[in-house]
C-alpha cells in the first residue's frame, strides 16, 4: 500500500529513549535498522481482536486507541495513544497469544514500529533495551493499576478531571463519545458535567 511506503524519521524515537537512558552510536543505528514506519489512515485497524499482537508501537504523529467491544456492542476505551506515546496489547505480544482487544486510529497516524522477533534481537544486541522497555512495561503498568482504581473507587467527575490531566492535548481533538466511553459515561452526561465544571462558582 502507498501509504506503508512513507517514511518517518526514527529521530523522535531516539530523543525519548535518551531522556530514559542516554544510547551510543551503536544502539542508535540499532534503532534505525529495528524499527519501521507505517501511516495508519484514520478509522484503520491496527491490531484485530482475534490477531495475534506482533509489534510495539510508538506514535510519531496522530492518535491511536486501544478498546474492547462486549457482547452487546458497547466499545470500552482502554487506553488512547496521541504522540510520544506507546500502545500495544502487552498480553497478545508477550504470552503470544490471539488478542481481546482492538487498536484502531482516530487520526491519519504515523508509527514506529518493531516486531516481536526485531526486539528479542534489541535485547540481545544491547542489553541497555532491555532495561528501557523494562523501564516502559512498569510504567504501563501504573498507569492501568490507576485506571483501574480510578473506575472502581473514583466519581465520574474525578476521573473526568484525571482524563483532562493526562490527556489535555486531545480535548479538543477527540470527538465526545470517545472521551465518554473512555470515562464509562454517556456522551450526554459528559456534556452536563463539563458544562457544570465551567460555569463560575458563586
């Protein structure tokens, strides 16, 4: 397809690597040779539930989600993925098994990309990968033990303003339903609340 052949500078990439832990010349050729770009148009899926999940991504530029439909057709936003930020269905990629979940782009979005097989080979070419996506899996980790307190101890307002602390740069880019099924709430309940929380306090 057109849209595989377009290339994205791995420079991004190597800039976040190096705030977590500084690489050489050597790991940064590793980077340019392991990992692949690939534009993603909008509403394109990029993991099928049912498929197994084979690569890492990390986000250039656009935004991706991560979700689960049910049996009644309810989608549940796990996780969105705008730019600097990595998505993947950990379990699929790890235990090597079919996926649950859905990861589709809300935006024409440009990844990078390595194969389960090309980060094995991260790993044994440079052991410092290995302590940076160790480093990533944690933080991940955090990140959905939170959520998931935030869903089982938390108002809907509280984790509204939470939404707006982590994902304040996609406000006002992402349409209303997402941002509600993220929260677990209707559209029009969002509507109510962020009218509420802007209307000045007497």
């Amino acid at each position: 397809m057109k849209e595989n052949l377009i290339q994205a500078s791995v420079e991004p990439l190597i800039e976040y690597f190096n705030k977590l832990i500084p690489l050489n010349d050597k790991e940064c050729m590793l980077v340019t040779e392991l990992f692949k770009s690939r534009l993603y148009r909008r509403r394109q899926y990029v993991l099928q539930e049912g498929d197994l999940c084979n690569q890492f991504n990390f986000v250039i530029r656009g935004c991706l989600r991560m979700y689960k439909v049910d049996e009644k057709g309810n989608t549940h936003i796990i996780q969105f993925a705008p730019e600097n930020w990595w998505i993947n269905d950990i379990g699929s990629f790890h235990k090597r098994t079919p996926s649950e979940l859905n990861i589709d782009a809300l935006e024409d979005t440009m990844v990078l990309q390595i194969s389960h097989e090309n980060l094995i080979r991260l790993y044994t070419s440079a052991p410092k990968f290995d302590r940076i996506f160790r480093i990533l899996i944690e933080n991940s980790f955090v990140a959905l033990q939170d959520r998931l307190l935030q869903n089982i101890s938390s108002t809907a307002e509280e984790r509204y303003l939470s939404f707006m602390k982590i994902y304040a740069h996609l406000s006002n880019r992402l349409p209303q339903t997402q941002i509600a099924s993220f929260l677990g709430i209707t559209p029009e309940f969002l509507s109510r609340m962020r009218n509420r929380l802007v209307k000045p306090k007497s």
